[in-house]
C-alpha cells in the first residue's frame, strides 16, 4: 500500500500546493566542522532555508523569515523519504553528490565555494519544485523539514519508511520477469534510459569543448605579452600594438564568464540526468507491483489446481507428493480433509491478495500516469528553455568576441 | 645616366671616383622618400612621366609566381614554378616574359643579390626542407606555401628600387633555362669565392673595434625584434593547435542533439535547431582556422627569417668595416708599400661607407615594408575572427526566433483553446 495516500487525506480535496502559501529559499551556505558518526572530525557544508508565510507579507509589512540550516545528507533522507512514501511520483532530483563532468578549470572539490554555490541552488530548486507539486507538497514531513531544525532525523525514522523500501534486487528481478507490464510504462522505462545516456554523453562532450575553449582564449593572452614588449622596442608601431595587447588580454580573460554561465547550461542537463533515474524507478515500481500480482494470481490458480485435484483425485500436473501417493498408498480420509480445508483457507486468503494486488495495480497505474505526464510536460518545457537560454549565452559569446576584435582591429590600424 | 649608375651588378667594382660621386650623393639623403625618388629617376629616365604623389605607388614590373608542375628526371624528382613577368622597363627587350624556375634558381638569385649587395635587406627564400621530413616535400599544400613565399620574394625584389634593377634579376626572370645554366657558370670561379669566404671568416673572429652606434643600436632592436617575432610566431601555431582540437570536439557535440531528437517528441524542432546551428559553427570555425595559416602563420613565419637576414646583413657590415680596420692598421704599421696600401685602404674606406649608407637607406625601406606587412596581417584576422563571430552569431540568433515564433504559436492555441 501507499502510505502517502494514508497520510495526505487532504490531498483527494484538491488542495494548492505549498509554494502558493509559502515563501521558501536557500539563502545562504556555511562551513562547519564537527564530529561524524565514527567521532571523526570533519568539514562540511550547511545551507540556510529561509520560509516566510505568504500571507505575512502584505503591504508596508515585510517580516523576517524563519530560518534554519540543513546539511546534503539531510536533503538526502528527505528525497529518500518521499521516494520510498510516493513511489508513484517522479520525485525531483537533488543536485549532485560530487563535482562530475567537470572540465580541467573547473574544481572538482566539494568545499570549492563555486560547487558550493551551485549546490546551494540546485538544492533551492529542488525545495521549490517539490513545494510546488500537487502531492509532495502536502506531506508533513516535508512541513517539518522546512520549519523545525531540531529532531527532524528522529520524525523521519519513525515513519519507518525505511522498512517499506524495496530492495534493489527485487525490483530488477521483476522488471526481467513480469509478463504484462502496461506498455506504455515499458515504453516510459526505454525512454528513461535513452534520456539517462544521452544526457551524460551531452555533458561529457560539453566539458571537453568547455576545456578546448578555455585553451583557445588563453592562448590568445601570450598575444598581449608579446605585443606589450614588441612595442618597447617600436616607434611609430609601439602605441597600436600596447593597447592591441590590452585587448588581447580581455579576450583571455572573458572566457572565464563565458564558461561559467555554460556551467548553469550543464546544471541544468544534470538535473535531468538524475530526473531520468527518478522516471525509472517509477516504471520499475510499475513492474513489480505487476509482478507481484502475476505472481499472487498464479498462485492462486495453482491452489485451485491442487484443491480440484484434491477433491476428485484427478492428477492435473505431476507431483512427487501424488506419485509417492500411488506407489505407496493414498494418505487417509481426515488427512486429506485437513489438507483441502487449509488449501480452501489459503484460497481464500489469495483471492483477496489478488483482489488488493489488482486494484493497487490499477491505482498506481493511474497516479503514476498521470505524474509522468506531469513530469513530461514539465520536461518539455525546462528543455526547451535550457535550449533557448544556451543560444542566448552562445549570443553573447559572440558579442563579446566582436567587440574585442574590433577594438583590436582598430588598435592595429593604428600602428 | 640611365642604367650606370645604380646597375648593382658593376657597382661594388667600381673605380674610387664613382663611388666617391655616388656615396656623396647618397649621404646626402636622410629621408627614405628622397632616395627612392632618386633611383627611380636614374633608372627610367626621362621615358616616364614622373607623378610626385604616386612615386612611392609607380610600379612598373610585374611578376608572379604560379602553375607549380613536377619534373621527373632519372636522377631526381623536382618541382618547377613558372615565373610571368610583366614590364614596361626599357632595360628589358619584351614587355612580357613567361620561364620556368626551380628552387635552385631562386637560392641562386638570393645569393647574387646578396654578393652583390651585402647590406641591402633581401626578403627571406622559404626554408629549403620542411623540419618534420624530407618525404612531405611534395605535399601539396607545402608546395602551395612555397609558391606563395616564392611569389612574395620576387615581388619583394622587383619592388626594390636597387635590387630590381640587378642583371642577375633580369637574367632570372627572362632567360631560357639553358641560357640560365650558362650564364650561371659565368662569375668569379670556386677559388675566388673560397677566398672570399676564408676572409669573412677571418674578419668575423676578428672582430669590428669601432662599430658606429646606430648599427649597435640596430643589433639590438634585430635581436629584440626576432625574440618577439618568433615568440608570436609560436603562439600563432599553438592557437591553431588548439583551435583544431577545439573544432574536434565540437564535431562531436552537435549529432548528440540530434540522437536526442530521436527520443522526443515535443523537443525535436528544439534539438534538431541547435544540432544545426553547431554544425554551422564548425564549418565558421573550420575557414577561421584555415584563414589563420594562410595569412597569419605565414606572414609571421617569414619575418622570423627576416630577423636572421637582417642579422645576416649586420654581420656582412661589420667584416667590410673590420676588413678595413685591419688594412687601415696595417697600413699605420708596415713601412714598405704604402702608396699600394693606401690605395687599399682608401677603396675599403669607401667600401664601408658605401655599405653604412646602403643600410642605413634600406633599413628604413625594410621597416616601413614589415610594418605594412604585420599590420595588414593582423587587421586582416582580427576582420575574420569579426566575421566568424557575426556569422555565428546570425545562426544562433535565426535558432531563437525560430522558438520564439513556435512559443507565440503555442500561446496563441493556448489562448484560443
């Protein structure tokens, strides 16, 4: 069963997400030291959520907000969570563990205050976009996690979500072993994986452009050097190749902005990298809820097999229980009646397994359908803007690369 | 007048009153301007008008060089170039020339030249043999930048008001090539040129004791200008280097959104507009790079062998002046053969005169030459890396308003459903 459904029934009555009544960012990040959980000391990084209630702030009032400091693993726990409580969500992603991708410039240090500021974005986009949800928002531990810094760990644990999880090994086994799977979840699950490739060899590639280009325009800074000094040693040449340098050096020097901008291009892709992780387990959980009806009604089927065969000693499939039967006897009357009685027990019970099992099956394949239309137009949408704003940085790359030029170009007609 | 004076060929053989008249002439000028003026009147004569304004643009000798063919032969294998020359001078018989010339040819040019004028700046011949190996002689692209450069060096030579009245250079460029051959074997024989190299030699270890300073002052900037010049040299290589690497990788960028425009739907017009539009970059970027090697690189590249001329040409004048400083010593200490001696001396007094002034008019000619040359090189890329930026930047900018288009068309359904 969902637990989330148990736990949100406010949810059925359509209600606005939180975002709507909540201001929330993550405002600021900080470097703490402190004792791990195997009493080492050790570095790391908390970020400050700020919320404030929409309705506090109305004209002339602008209230402080509430604020409180999370560290990544905590995030971690909450996405976790919500996972594990509403797997039939495409839970948005969280921003990186670890620097990956990274072309040589770039630090692939996690305490590098340009990590640690994207981390603080991306871990404010992911806040908004699960506030922003019609499901996730209205979860009460999420409420939480926003607005009490203290035992929050504890809350979260008490839920005992941790014991719902399936394990890995379950759920792979049932994608390979279900036999009517809805299809267009089959489909949804190829797709997550063509995304999840295609994404990664996208910024693999973009890193290694990023990394030639930086070669380019560095290399272009020698240029100012050597015209510096060439122009010591000229006269009526000396004043065009001196200022020529200068702008040879702020050529140098733009590619710094210029990649920097292109990295929040690759956050942006890395995002939906990780999304699509988040689409399969989705199409996964499909699977094995399908899997374990497939699995409940055959059982089933087998039971009534045995019960028939029970009753009108009909051997339908072959058994050693039935052969040992034969060579050494049947077994006596009252036997058998304990037998077909617990069999009509155990029928029974797996009428109403299968009965729950379907019916899970059909409403997680509503819920699950419906958010990953959700989630494809969302999709959609941020792609096509990530499309749109690369060619506007692309744009002003090109600005830039004529401006310099040409006051380059006018400096040399000067010598 | 025309024709004696400044035949180059006889000049350094020339009895001491025809050098006295001449370098007295010729130390008269200071300005670059004046000489050229003055050897373009000793040359044509009264046969041309003489515009004022276009002295320094009046050009009367056109040649170039093309049509590169390959000769096999059972000894070797070589190119040739056919040289066209085009002239209105009276020195010359025909108004139109077309011969063919090897590598060889053009090195033995340059070395009369430089025989004849040892302190007036040669333009550099291209390298003999490319460094990374012998095997890529043939290469086309290698015997296109050398035709470039042999082209570049005549033009060089005929623009010269000196040089390009030489015999040699008349020869060169209207002889058959068996007239050529023989007339090659003219001139002073092996032995003489032996001699003459062993007394370089000498001078050179012994060194010039009163070097005037503008020539120390010359050295200087020489072996300034050549640390530079190759110094830009190198970064112009290393930025095509990366500029290559960098189109590499982009090569492979752009098919990845198309790949991905495989997997959607909605975002096919998207991804297939950027697939294109870096596509498009590439080939920008491909002509960038190409413009760079062709004009830039080899611009650079030929003044880095400028420098080594130009210390060359140094060199040659401080052995005339140290070959003088010896005679003019030994004439202080030696008691017999004076008069002899100071005959000796007297020519060679003349002799370094003759050069100091030659060099002293050719060096302005030469920096006003190299600065014309890198200036209009590196105009002429900083102009293309404009035009490769506006023409990038038109594709991606068409991208956007194709999306802003198709994102109004969607608000209009939206507004309409």
């Amino acid at each position: 069963t969902c637990i989330g459904r148990e736990s949100n029934p406010g949810q059925l009555l359509g209600s606005s997400t939180l975002l709507r009544r909540l201001e929330i960012s993550v405002a600021e990040a900080e470097k703490r030291t402190g004792k791990n959980t195997v009493n080492m000391q050790e570095t790391f990084t908390v970020y400050l959520i700020e919320t404030r209630p929409i309705d506090a702030i109305t004209d002339g009032h602008n209230p402080a907000p509430d604020s409180l400091w999370r560290r990544y693993s905590e995030f971690e726990l909450l996405r976790n969570y919500l996972l594990v409580t509403y797997p039939f969500i495409v839970v948005p992603p969280l921003p990186e563990k670890r620097a990956e991708f990274v072309w040589h410039k770039l630090s692939a240090d996690n305490l590098d205050p340009d990590f640690v500021e994207r981390r603080r974005v991306g871990l404010e986009n992911f806040l908004l976009r699960v506030a922003s949800h019609s499901v996730l928002s209205n979860d009460k531990i999420l409420y939480h996690f926003l607005t009490e810094e203290h035992e929050w760990k504890e809350v979260v644990y008490e839920t005992g979500f941790q014991a719902k999880a399936d394990s890995r090994i379950k759920a792979l086994s049932a994608t390979f072993r279900v036999k009517n799977p809805d299809k267009r979840f089959t489909e949804m699950r190829h797709y997550s994986d063509e995304l999840q490739s295609i994404t990664s060899q996208l910024l693999r590639v973009r890193a290694r452009v990023a990394d030639r280009l930086y070669g380019v325009y560095k290399v272009h800074g020698n240029y100012g050097r050597v015209f510096s000094e060439w122009s010591a040693i000229e006269k009526e040449m000396g004043d065009g190749l001196q200022s020529a340098g200068h702008h040879m050096d702020a050529y140098a020097a733009s590619v710094d902005d210029i990649l920097e901008e292109e990295e929040h291009y690759a956050d942006q892709l890395k995002e939906y990298l990780f999304y699509a992780e988040a689409l399969r387990a989705v199409c996964r959980k499909h699977e094995l809820i399908q899997y374990e009806l497939e699995t409940a009604s055959s059982d089933l089927v087998s039971k009534k097999h045995q019960r028939e065969e029970l009753a009108t000693g009909m051997v339908r499939t072959f058994s050693f229980k039935g052969m040992t039967n034969k060579l050494f006897g049947q077994e006596a009357p009252e036997q058998r009646e304990a037998r077909l009685g617990l069999l009509e027990e155990q029928i029974v019970e797996g009428e109403e397994t299968v009965k729950e099992k379907t019916s899970e099956c059909q409403e997680y394949v509503k819920d699950a359908w419906v958010d990953i239309q959700r989630f494809k137009e969302q999709k959609d949408r941020d792609l096509r803007e990530a499309l749109v704003s690369y060619a506007v940085m692309q744009i002003s790359m090109c600005k830039k690369g004529i401006q310099v030029w040409t006051n380059a170009k006018e400096c040399f007609q000067k010598m | 007048m025309s024709g004696t004076i400044v035949d180059s060929a006889v000049f350094p053989n020339q009895t001491n009153t025809m050098a006295a008249d001449i370098s007295g002439q010729m130390l008269d000028l200071d300005e670059d301007d004046d000489l050229e003026v003055f050897s373009k009147q000793a040359t044509r004569g009264s046969a041309f008008e003489f515009e004022e304004e276009e002295a320094s643009d009046f050009k009367d000798i056109f040649v170039t060089v093309d049509n590169p063919e390959s000769h096999i032969t059972a000894i070797e294998t070589f190119i040739t170039y056919r040289v066209l020359t085009k002239t209105t001078r009276s020195e010359f018989d025909n108004s139109e020339y077309e011969v063919r010339r090897r590598y060889q040819d053009f090195l033995w040019l340059k070395g009369k030249l430089e025989e004849a004028h040892p302190t007036l700046i040669v333009h550099p011949l291209p390298e003999k043999f490319v460094v990374k190996g012998m095997v890529e002689r043939f290469n086309g692209d290698f015997i296109e930048t050398r035709k470039n450069a042999l082209h570049r060096f005549l033009n060089r030579v005929a623009d010269h008001p000196i040089l390009s009245c030489s015999e040699d250079f008349k020869v060169f460029l209207t002889a058959q090539v068996w007239e050529l051959a023989s007339y090659k074997k003219q001139g002073p024989g092996l032995l003489s040129r032996m001699g003459e190299t062993v007394r370089a030699v000498a001078n050179s270890v012994r060194g010039v004791k009163n070097r005037p300073e503008e020539f120390t002052a010359m050295q200087l900037y020489v072996e300034a200008f050549s640390n530079k010049i190759s110094s830009l040299d190198k970064v112009t290589q290393r930025i095509v280097k990366e500029q290559k690497e960098y189109l590499g990788e982009l090569k492979e960028f752009g098919p990845i959104y198309t790949l991905w425009s495989g997997s959607e739907e909605e975002l096919v017009g998207p991804l297939k507009g950027v697939a294109g539009c870096i596509e498009r970059c590439c080939k920008e970027t491909e002509e960038q790079v190409n413009q760079l090697s062709d004009t830039l690189v080899p611009t650079l590249h030929e003044y880095v062998l400028c420098s080594e001329s130009l210390k060359a040409v140094l060199r040659r004048r401080d052995n005339i002046q140290a070959e003088f400083e010896a005679k003019n010593e030994a004439l202080a200490t030696k008691k017999v053969d004076q008069d002899a001696l100071k005959e000796e001396t007297d020519r060679l007094e003349d002799r370094v005169e003759w050069a100091n002034s030659a060099l002293k008019g050719d060096w302005g000619r030469w920096q006003r030459c190299m600065r014309g040359d890198l200036k209009s090189a590196f105009i002429t890329t900083a102009q293309k890396n404009i035009d490769y930026y506006e023409k990038c930047q038109a594709v991606w900018e068409t991208f956007l308003l194709s999306q802003r288009m198709d994102g109004s068309e969607d608000a209009e359904k939206d507004d309409s459903s």
